[in-house]
C-alpha cells in the first residue's frame, strides 16, 4: 500500500519540481533579456550624446593646432627679420664680386655690436630713394679723403691696391667723408652709381653686412670682404 503511494506520489512530485524549474528559468530569461535591452538603450544614448562633445574636441584641437602653427611661423618671420635681409643684386655695378640676379643674406646685427669697416660689402637705402636698396663696398669713413685720379684710388694719400675690382676708374675727383658718413663705391667703377656720382652715405641708412651669396645654388658662397690697404 505505501509502496503503491509512493509509485504514484513520485511522478508529481518530480512534475512539480520540473514545473517550478521550468517557470524559474523562464524568469530569468526574461530578465536578462530585459537587462541587455536596457543595456543597449543605454549604450546607445551614450553615443548620442557622446558624439558632439567627441567632434567638438576633434575640431578645437584642429583650429588650435592652427593657430599654434600660425604664430611660430610668425615669431621665426618676424626673429629672422629682426636679424636678417634678402636681397637681390639687381645690375653689374658689383662685378665682378656680386653678380646681377644672385641673392645675398645681409646681417642686421653685426653693425649693433661692431662698426664699419673700409673694404665691407654693405646694403643701404639709397639717400635719392629710400624704397631701393643698394649694395656697395665701403671706401671711406668719417673724416677720410677719397681721391681718385690716374686710374687709381687713394685714401689719405695712400693708394690702393684693389685686385677685386672689374676695371680701374675712368674718372677723377677728390672727396672729404664728413662726420656719420660714409663713402660708398661698386666694384664694376665704370658701371656703377654711388659716392663718386650722388655723394655721401648717411650711415643710419646702413640696412646690414653682405654676408654670403645663397641664390642660385652653384654659386652658393661666403661673401669676402677685403681689407683694404696700400699699393706695395
């Protein structure tokens, strides 16, 4: 008798077990399924409103980055310029030292720590138009007496002796440099317009000492400044 009981007891039991099992897992499917909805919705809204502060960032770097650029190159044009010009020989009154269409690198500074000497290749604003620049050598200083006669030139009565010109001079004339001047000639002396033809250079018109020839590359070179001195 309670063999039989138990015989018919055991199936339900082992049915309401399975039943309840069933019905958890039933429930904790759904709420997983729900989490991971949620999940997404919530993932998804992150992205949303992630997506403008991401592309606000990118573009505010971008335009930073920009101006960063912008004021370095600015700062080096304005530090190289500070320091420094370019210019172009522009005709042969330099022959045979400089030239026409080459470019030369002059130095602004090295007239604030040092002074003029006779035999520098200088760049100056021309005293008849100051927009022009012009490149000459220096001949004379404050208080020299430049006299050029016989095809040769003199500097307090000394004669020169000048291998880096392209021709003796074919003209003559006598010159007394006053006090903050300075007398200037090219080396081409027949070709070439500067102290002998319009005088005197003021020198606060000095832009700068050549120092070397960067344009064109093959004749890329150190610029010589002679120093002059007497005939032997």
């Amino acid at each position: 008798m309670k063999q039989r009981t138990k015989t018919k007891n055991a199936p339900y039991i082992f049915q309401h077990f399975l039943h309840g099992a069933s019905k958890e897992k039933y429930n904790f499917a759904e709420i997983l399924e729900a989490r991971l909805e949620n999940l997404e919705e919530a993932q998804m809204e992150t992205q949303v409103e992630d997506a403008p502060v991401s592309d606000t960032i990118n573009w505010g770097r971008f335009f930073l980055d920009i101006i960063e650029t912008l004021a370095l190159a600015a700062v080096l044009f304005l530090g190289i310029n500070a320091v420094s010009a370019r210019v172009r020989v522009d005709g042969f009154s330099m022959m045979p030292t400089l030239e026409d269409g080459e470019f030369v690198l002059v130095s602004k500074i090295n007239y604030k720590f040092g002074v003029v000497e006779r035999g520098d290749i200088i760049v100056f604003h021309f005293p008849m138009d100051p927009k022009q620049e012009l490149i000459k050598r220096v001949m004379g200083l404050p208080g020299d007496t430049i006299r050029v006669q016989n095809g040769q030139v003199a500097i307090n009565g000394q004669v020169l002796n000048e291998p880096y010109i392209a021709a003796a001079p074919l003209y003559t004339g006598e010159w007394t440099v006053p006090n903050g001047q300075l007398f200037v000639l090219g080396d081409n002396r027949n070709d070439s317009s500067d102290s002998h033809s319009w005088g005197y250079l003021p020198t606060e018109e000095v832009v700068g000492k050549a120092v070397l020839i960067y344009w064109p590359p093959p004749v890329w070179k150190v610029i010589q400044h002679t120093t002059i001195a007497p005939a032997q």
